[in-house]
C-alpha cells in the first residue's frame, strides 16, 4: 500500500506523551491528523501544526460514535491510548483491574471494530496498536499492566491474519522505557495498592526503583518513539512488530532465552536494596 493513498489519520491517547508526538510529527508531514483523548484541552497546543482535537472517551461507546462521526473516514488508527496501574495481583481491586483491561484492551478493541468496516469498503488502511515489551516479558508486580499488554499482542495477531485479505495492515510497536510521566504514575499506583500489604516492602522498594529510572536521561524521547510508529504507518510493507524505546530488544531476548526462574530472579533483583543503591549513584 502507497502511504500517499493515506490522508486522514486518528491518534489516540494524544494528550500527553507518544500519542502527542506521533499526532504532531504525522501532521507536520502533511496528513490529516485528528487528535484524540478525554482532555481536548491538552491537545489545543497542536493545532499550530495542523492536528485537529477531538474529544474521545475509548471506554464509552457513545464517545468514539460521536468521535468517529466528526473525523468521518479514516485511513489510519494509531491507538495510543492507555495507562499504567502495577501493584500485586492479590492486592489491585477486580474493579481497577477491568478499568485497566477496559482502556487498554477493550476500548483498543472496540474502536478496531468502529474502524474496519469502513477500511474494508475502501480496500485499504492501516491499525497500529502501542502494545508493550511488557506484553513479551512481565514485570515484578507488573499485574494486570502485564495481563493487558499481552493481551494487546494476542489482538493484533489475530487481527492481522483477518484482515489481511481485505487489504488492512495491523502492526504492533513494542516500546521499551520511554521518558514519559508514565512511570511515575504506574509508581503512585503500586504504592497505593501495596501500603498496609505483606508486599509492601519489595513493592515500595520497586515503586522507588520506577521514579529514579524515569528521572534519568537514559530512557527514549517520546518524539524518538514517534519516528517509529510514523515509519510503521508509512511503510509500504510494515513489519508486523517493531521494536523501540530502552531495553525493548534485551528484555524481549533475554526473556526467551533465560530459564522461567533465572528471569524471576531478575526482575526481583531490580527493587533490591543494592539497586536501589546502584541508582543513586547515577
């Protein structure tokens, strides 16, 4: 597929972090870009570079008709919209797990099925979904963020073998570490979850390991991951995954080369007292 057969584009989750670079970014190259998010107000600022904001709600199914009837059709969804919540599966509420599975997973899901028909009757279009290396490889008190972003995985392969021979591409961008607030709320959240718990100590040693890393200047720039997912959307063969952010590649082989309880290990190993010393020091 030519990407100059591409125009209209919906960005999720544009309000902050990857999904307002990569809606800034793919604007700035001359595609149509709509931004999407609950706080329209925090995508204003990118209407300099030609994005239009749009009010979307991924959980609520009124919210992404109302949406996708002001963008009309769209040839491209990058659905970067979700949120980080760790903390141990004994001690995260079934309630806030199914907020998590709902934002991740199934609003992902169901703005996929509001967008296919359409894509289908064209004979072309493209979905990239923002899934995670945490999808590949779990995290210590990783939770239900883990279950979500694997199951994001799950998603897009099945989507890609159906759609395929209607002429619609599905890729899926693993990120690494970026720069973002992410962390520091993912952080907030395990501490909240673990306080008064038998977890606590392991899991607000990990919650301090989270803030510390997040402040230092190895992780990848928003804007570096959104040259990634603009190459994903203009490719004229995506590659089915791709692979960007700190520690995406290591972690995903690491992962399937190391024995289940080596890599257990590991992951306990990072919110270690000596960890956390290690990290002062940088």
């Amino acid at each position: 597929m030519r990407k100059s057969t591409f125009k209209t584009i919906l960005v999720t989750g544009a309000s902050s972090g990857m999904g307002y670079e990569v809606a800034k970014l793919l604007a700035t190259k001359g595609y149509k870009v709509y931004g999407a998010a609950r706080r329209v107000a925090l995508i204003e600022p990118l209407k300099e570079f030609g994005v239009t904001p749009v009010a979307l709600d991924v959980c609520n199914a009124d919210s992404i008709a109302s949406c996708l009837a002001a963008v009309g059709d769209i040839d491209v969804l990058v659905n970067c919209a979700g949120y980080g919540s760790l903390g141990a599966i004994e001690n995260v509420s079934l309630e806030e797990a199914r907020r998590q599975m709902e934002v991740n997973v199934f609003g992902l899901a169901q703005l996929c099925k509001a967008v296919i028909p359409g894509m289908r009757e064209r004979g072309y279009g493209r979905i990239v979904n923002i899934g995670s290396v945490v999808g590949r490889a779990c995290l210590y008190f990783g939770g239900w963020y883990n279950v979500s972003k694997y199951a994001v995985e799950a998603l897009s392969d099945c989507l890609r073998m159906e759609l395929k021979p209607f002429g619609i591409d599905v890729v899926l961008v693993e990120p690494g570490a970026v720069k973002t607030d992410w962390g520091f709320i993912a952080a907030d959240h395990l501490t909240d979850s673990s306080v008064g718990t038998p977890y606590e100590e392991a899991a607000l040693r990990e919650a301090a390991v989270f803030r510390k890393a997040f402040s230092l200047n190895y992780m990848t720039k928003p804007s570096r991951l959104a040259k990634c997912i603009v190459r994903a959307v203009e490719a004229r063969r995506p590659r089915t995954r791709y692979h960007k952010g700190f520690g995406s590649r290591a972690m995903i082989f690491w992962h399937s080369v190391l024995p289940d309880r080596m890599w257990d290990a590991i992951m306990s190993m990072l919110s270690s007292p000596r960890m956390q010393r290690l990290l002062d020091k940088l």
